[in-house]
C-alpha cells in the first residue's frame, strides 16, 4: 500500500472499500518523468503501457488525482500540454513521449480533443485552492479557445470537428455527423468555466465576455440538436438535419446546464428507460433499442465507458438528482467489483469498457487490445472520485473551506484525513444510543452542511478545531 496520503473511505459494502483503496495503490504504477528531449514535466501521470500523452485522458484524471494531490500532483497532467501550446493558440489532443512532437491523424489533422482544460481548471482550484494558478493559466486557456474558434467554428455558430475528436472511436453516425452535441457542449462547458474562472478572479470582462460564448452555443444547442417528440439531442449532418440516433452525447448538456427542467425530465426518463440507456449497467454509450446497438458492447456500440457513466452522473448532480445518480454509481461500482473478484483462478482486473447487461469486460471481436485493462485514467473516476462525492456523498471547497455532505438516508459510512487546506478533517456517521450521531475531528475551522433527502434535513454549522459530535436527531 501507498504511504498515507489519501482520504480512507468507510462504507458498509467492504469491497467498496477494497476497490478504492487499490486504486490508490495502482495509481503509484503510473507516473512517468519528463526530460530535455520532451519537454514534459518532471513527474507526471500517464497510462504505463502509452507512448503518448492525451488531452482527454489528462484532463479526466486530474478529478481523481486532487484528492491525493501532495503526493500525485494533478496538475502537471495540464502543464504537459500548455507547455506545448503553439503561436497561433493550438494544444493538439497527443504528443510523443520520447520526442514531445505532436502526434497528428489522418481522421484527425489538426489534433483536436474535448475542450475540458477549464473545466479540470475549475475544480483543481475548488480541491486544492490555488488561486495563482488561475491567473496563470488564464492567458494560456484564452489563446486555445480563439484557436478553436478560428480552426472549427461555422457561420451558424456550431462547430465541425472530425468524428475522432469525439473520443467515442465506432459511433454508428460517426461519419455523417458535421455538427457533434458532444463536441458543441463541451465547447459551451469550455466558455461557462471560463467565465467562472472570470468571477473567481474578480475580472468582470473575462466573466462576461465568456458567459457571452455560453450563452450563444446555448441557444444554437437548444433550438437545432433538441427533439422534443424523441426528448433527446441529436448530432447534425452538413446540412444541419438531425441524425435520429440516441447515443451518450445527448447527455453532455446536463453538465453544460443546458436544457430546462421539461427537457431535464425528458432526459432522465431515458436515463431510467430499460429499452434505451436505463440498463443494468448504467449507461451505455449507445440507446438498447437502436438497431447497431450490441450485447457485447464492441466499443461505441454498447459499451458502458466510466467517463461517459461519470458524465452523466455529473450532469444529474447539476439538477439535483443526488439519490438517483448515487444509484446509478453504486450500480455501476458493482460491475467493476465483479470483475476485480471474478470466480476461479484468474486474476481480477478493472477495464476500460464493461458489457452493458451482464458482468464482465466489454467484448469487441477482432479487435485484440479492447478494452484495455487496469486503464485508470478512466476507472479510477469511478472507483475514487465517483466513490467519495457519490457513494460517500462529500462535496469540498477549499477556497471556500466548505465541506457539503449529501446522503439520500444515513448510513455507516464516512472519511478520515480528507485535506482541506492544510487541515486534515474526519467525518463519520454512526449509530448510537443516542441515534445517528456524526463525528468530526479537524485541526482548523470549516463550514459543514449535512442535507439528508430521505428526511427533508439540511443544516450548516461551523466546525470548530479539534473533536465534536452532532446529533442528527436534535438538527
């Protein structure tokens, strides 16, 4: 096991526990080292078995990384690729880990990834509290969003990137898709947590000329990719006609903000609809009642991608879906488990991609190397960062020294030395004599708000320094 340095989880379901814990410990197995021929940071985290580094990949581990971020630096994930970016404002999606050149496709010439800098901005600076850092990377996030704008947005204010900038490699409309919800959202995600990171430094222009952005692809999302007879997104074609397949990027706009509340209920109804994405495995990257949709999963044809389970989860987080999205991750955790103790003699592992009906790996015949095993860039959201602000329920704030703890009932379970700004704190329930009591321990003040939706409960109370107890039965 690692040194200690990351928050231990309690939780009734010990494999939970287990699962989390050797995240931790695989993690250790993952750091690479720059040198002068790269140019890539001294310590840095990567899949062991890649020759390169990408965007996607290093974006989506920095929401994991922060939760051990003295002893795994996130940030280094994001300063690989700033260090690259080019005059005109350009970060290509992969670079060389011998060399540090881009690493350019044919399907994909300009190299482009999911613009989700800011976003992996924003809640860095919410985990580990550094403002300087925003400041810093400001001018660098500004260029690579003109670049995008100049490189792939159309007169019609949307944007056409290549199928392979989706991340999403065998999508049926992959080919005939010009205008991708996925990308477009995500473009829009791009501009909200630029403007966000705009009001955190107090700058009135950034936050208002960003919010500007936002609020323009808002508009071109909602009124040409919503099908309110079929309540879901659609990808456009060059023609901007609607490709009718139900896929995973309708659900981007949750975490964007995007739909109402009529559209938001639309969306949830799919995501709880057995016949399209409410499967046992919660979600699959493509609708069970399309027609190229696979038992097995063969990649972007079935397969449940914890990135894209992570989104969504996220999105519901943003409507207050709290219970339902914490199902959907203790559901989704019981897969990974199945595999990580599987029966007989072979050795667990966790994977890339699960079947979306049945335990196991997902399965694409004729292709060797799907899914990849033990890929934690991806995994490890589910089975740490899903773990701690779903399962567990805590959401933090360093800057704002806020701990939220959301449960749908109260259960025995918890965290111990969860950093919050320099400040080691614990928060267990347990059941007493006495009723549901909670145990804090912290070394300096914070703020603690406990919302328990089963009974209609929310309080907040300045944590004082030291040990304390609460009784919820007297909140």
């Amino acid at each position: 096991m690692i040194k200690k340095g990351f928050p231990s989880i309690h939780f009734y379901d010990q494999d939970f526990v287990d699962i989390y814990n050797k995240s931790w410990a695989w993690i250790q197995d993952s750091w690479k080292k720059g040198t002068s021929r790269n140019g890539l940071q001294s310590r840095y985290f990567n899949y062991p078995g890649s020759s390169t580094i990408h965007q996607w990949e290093a974006c989506l581990s920095t929401f994991f990384l922060v939760y051990n971020n003295r002893f795994f630096p996130a940030s280094p994930c994001l300063d690989n690729f700033y260090g690259k970016q080019e005059a005109g404002g350009a970060i290509r999606g992969e670079y060389n880990c011998s060399t540090g050149k881009p690493v350019l496709h044919d399907n994909n010439p300009e190299g482009v990834h999911p613009p989700l800098f800011s976003w992996a901005e924003y809640n860095l600076y919410h985990k580990v509290g550094n403002k300087k850092r925003l400041k810093d990377v400001l001018p660098i996030l500004e260029k690579y969003f003109v670049w995008l704008e100049e490189t792939f947005k159309k007169p019609n204010g949307l944007y056409a990137v290549p199928g392979a900038a989706r991340m999403m490699d065998n999508l049926p409309t992959l080919k005939e898709t010009e205008y991708p919800v996925d990308f477009n959202t995500q473009q829009a995600i791009n501009a909200l947590y630029m403007s966000e990171i705009g009001d955190i430094l107090n700058d009135k222009e950034i936050s208002f000329k960003y919010k500007r952005h936002y609020f323009s692809l808002k508009t071109r999302i909602t009124s040409l990719m919503w099908n309110s007879e079929d309540g879901i997104y659609y990808d456009l074609d060059k023609n901007e006609q609607q490709l009718k397949v139900k896929t995973i990027a309708a659900f981007w706009p949750l975490l964007a903000e995007i739909p109402n509340e009529e559209k938001v209920e639309k969306l949830v109804a799919h995501l709880k609809n057995p016949d399209t994405f409410g499967l046992e495995n919660p979600f699959p990257t493509l609708a069970a009642n399309e027609p190229a949709f696979s038992e097995l999963g063969e990649g972007c044809r079935g397969s449940v991608y914890p990135p894209f389970t992570f989104m969504v989860i996220k999105g519901l987080e943003k409507y207050g879906q709290y219970e339902f999205a914490r199902e959907c991750a203790i559901r989704h955790l019981y897969y990974m488990l199945d595999t990580l103790h599987p029966e007989g003699k072979e050795k667990g592992t966790i994977h890339e991609a699960y079947l979306p009906r049945k335990e196991g790996p997902a399965q694409w015949p004729g292709k060797d190397d799907f899914p990849r095993p033990m890929f934690l860039p991806y995994t490890a959201l589910s089975s740490l960062t899903l773990m701690i602000e779903n399962v567990i329920g805590l959401y933090i704030s360093l800057p704002r020294k806020t701990v939220d703890w959301i449960v749908p009932t109260l259960e025995i379970m918890g965290i111990e030395d969860l950093s919050l700004k320099r400040n080691m704190i614990t928060i267990l329930s347990n059941k007493s004599g006495r009723g549901w009591e909670i145990r804090l321990e912290s070394e300096k003040l914070y703020y603690f708000t406990i919302n328990i939706l089963s009974e209609n409960k929310k309080k907040t109370l300045p944590i004082p320094s030291g040990k304390c107890s609460m009784l919820i039965d007297k909140l």
